[in-house]
C-alpha cells in the first residue's frame, strides 16, 4: 500500500482529500503547512519509512507554500513525486511544473476520479 503526504492549509479541503485517499486504499498522513511537511517527510524517510507520493497545496495562507517545500524537499530527495494541488488554472507554476519540481498538477475542485488517476499515473500503477 502506498503511503501519500497530503499539505493543505484548508482543514475542511485536507479532512476530505484524506477520506478520499484512505477509501482509494492508500495511507494518507495530512498536514497544514509545508514546513511540517518537510519535517515529517525527513523523520519518515529517516527512519527507513518513506513516502511514496506528496501532494502539496500550492498556496498556503499561513506558512511555507507549495513551492518553496517541493524546492525545499528536491535538495535531499529528487526522486519522490510530488503532486501540485491548487485552485489555480494558470500560472508560472501550473503551466511549467516540473520545472519546480512537480510531477503533476491536480487542478481544484477535483473530483474523485481525478485524485484516482492523478495519484495511479503519478505512481506508475
């Protein structure tokens, strides 16, 4: 099974993607910030338990950002995929992701279909 960090400072956004995620049959560990992501993908990675996916909100009202832990996170680890969510349809980040070191973009509102497909094609399944 695999294990996905989901980032949202929405709690209402973050409980019902994780429902989501966790009915897909995935683990899902969520946090609010990208700063608590960044420390919980370290903690988890060290101790030999890593996350297979992250999905990270793109903008954050309160705290470190979407982009600035995807970019904090590609300094020790350029292999995990990691999943952009926002809001937003255009934009330098949205249309230019993987220059800022994204696999995909999840465009919100998302049906569940799509975080299904976003996550299966993300992983490779």
């Amino acid at each position: 099974m695999a294990k996905i960090l989901l980032m949202d400072d929405d709690s209402l956004i973050r409980d019902v993607v994780s429902e989501q995620i966790a009915y897909l049959g995935y683990e899902v560990v969520s946090v609010e910030d990208g700063e608590k992501a960044i420390d919980l993908y370290k903690r988890s990675k060290e101790k030999g338990e890593p996350f297979d996916l992250i999905i990270m909100d793109l903008t954050v009202n309160s705290g470190m950002d979407g982009k600035e832990a995807a970019k904090k996170i590609r300094e020790f680890d350029k292999e995990v995929p990691i999943i952009v969510s926002t809001g937003y349809s255009e934009g330098e980040v949205v249309n230019n992701y993987e220059e800022y070191g994204f696999s995909g973009v999840l465009s919100k509102p998302f049906k569940m279909d799509e975080l299904k497909e976003s996550i299966e094609k993300t992983l490779g399944i």
